[in-house]
C-alpha cells in the first residue's frame, strides 16, 4: 500500500516544471536521483453546456510484452483501486476541485512496484459517455501531471489534453517506463471513442 498523503489543494508548479508536448519524454531519474514516491494527477472542469461529465484516471500495469498480465491485479481504477506500489485516491464525478489542484490522483511508490510490471500506463475516461452523449468537448482545461511526493508534491511534468480531443471519449494520456534502472514519464495523447473496457482490449 502506498502510504504517503494526498494533498487534492496542493498546486506548487515549480519553476523547473515541463511542459511535455505529445511523443515527448522527461527522465525522472535524471531530474530526481533519488525520486522514488511521485503522485501521477489529473484535472479538468467542466464546461457551461450540458450535464457535467464524470471523468475517471486510471492505469494499466504492463509486462515486458506491453500487456496486461492479471485482470484485475493489474487494473487501477474507481472499482480497483489499490495495487501493490499503486493506489487510486478517489473518484471525483464533477471535476469541481481542478481550480484548485488535481480532481484525482495515482500514487505511486517506483521502489514497491513488482519487477514484471515494465510500464504503466495512464488513461482517462468519461464514465458512461455513449449513454450520455459526451465527449472531451464537455470539458476544458484537461491536464495531466508528475509530483514529487516527498518534495511538498513539486510539480516536475505536465501534459495539457483538452484542446486535441473534442470528440473522444478516452485518452491514453500518458506513461512511466523503466529505463536505465529508473523510471520514465512519457507524453502519450493518444483519443479513442471507447470506454474502459474497450482500452484495455488493447492491451491483453
């Protein structure tokens, strides 16, 4: 269990912050040496038109071969939230906290993730969007970011999504990778029209 405090009001940019653009990758061994709990958060808020869309962040824990090896161990989201290394905060259905930091978060404890796991990867859904009618145009603002935990949660990455994506329904935003005995966040921004499940089929 990873056992260090969210903080949902925290919002401290950091002036040696990136702002990674799709494909782009930042090394989070060579920015932290010794970087180990980080925090993956994500926010949004919601648009003035329509019914507010119920966004979820969750992730895929990936083997050497780029797939999900145990459904559901390796599966964290608002039904499955714990792993071991990981662990989902919560659940926000309004997108309401994001004025004043993330409206959810991964923690993530790189040292206490199994050696089998090689990448996991980060999605964003909109919960019952066909039922609904929504796509991302029912957001703004969509963002995804890397904290550093043990550092007043410093803001070390971000990847902003909302303008790329008006008429999907999930994003694979982003990824940590092993790479040279340490960890990699990578900017994905990738839409699908597809619910969780439809994600995940892509990956086992």
């Amino acid at each position: 269990m990873v056992n260090f405090k969210m903080n949902f009001n925290s919002f401290n940019s950091g002036s040696q912050a990136l702002n990674l653009q799709k494909g782009q990758s930042l090394d989070l061994t060579k920015k932290k040496a010794n970087l180990n709990n980080i925090i993956l958060g994500g926010g949004w808020d919601p648009t003035r038109m329509g019914p507010t869309a119920d966004l979820d962040l969750s992730a895929f824990l990936l083997n050497k071969n780029n797939r999900v090896e145990r459904i559901p161990d390796d599966v964290i989201f608002f039904n499955h939230m714990e792993a071991q290394g990981i662990s989902l905060s919560g659940d926000d259905r309004t997108g309401g906290n994001s004025d004043d930091g993330d409206d959810e978060q991964i923690a993530i404890s790189l040292s206490n993730i199994p050696s089998r796991i090689q990448r996991i990867v980060f999605i964003i859904t909109i919960f019952e969007a066909e039922k609904k009618l929504q796509t991302f145009g029912s957001i703004k603002n969509a963002y995804i970011r890397v904290l550093d935990a043990d550092n007043n949660e410093e803001e070390l990455a971000r990847y902003s999504l909302t303008d790329n994506f008006s008429t999907e329904t999930a994003v694979v935003a982003g990824a940590l990778h092993r790479s040279n005995g340490g960890w990699e966040f990578e900017a994905i921004g990738e839409g699908y029209n597809a619910d969780l499940n439809g994600i995940l089929s892509m990956y086992n």
